[in-house]
C-alpha cells in the first residue's frame, strides 16, 4: 500500500519521534509505515488522517498487488 506520511511529515517539520508520541505508537512503526513495511490499522490510519486534516484515502493508496 503507497502512503504519503513522509510527505506530509517532512512538509510539516515534524519528526518520526514526534509524530509517534502524537500518536502513542513506536518511531519504529512510523518508520514501517513509511517504508510500506507495515499496514497501519483503521485506527491508527484515521489517527493519522486527523492528524494531518486530510481523508485517509489522501494519504493511502491501493496498489494492484494489494
């Protein structure tokens, strides 16, 4: 799944240990999201959404093989 949190992170100056604490997860999870290592949950997708004030669907992508 393509996702844009790098983007919208770094356009924010906003570390991956900041936006983890944000969001009570691990700078390692953030990393995994950004890295397509790891599919956040529903949850944490639309913690994620609220965050940056954009729908999920702005920041995840299906791709073909998904």
């Amino acid at each position: 799944m393509k996702n844009k949190v790098r983007e919208l992170r770094t356009k924010n100056n906003i570390t991956q240990t900041e936006l983890a604490n944000e969001l009570a997860v691990s700078r390692q999870t953030i990393f995994a999201i950004e890295t397509a290592m790891y599919v956040p949950s529903t949850v944490l997708a639309l913690k994620i959404a609220r965050k940056f004030k954009i729908k999920v669907e702005e920041i995840f992508e299906l791709e073909k093989k998904d």
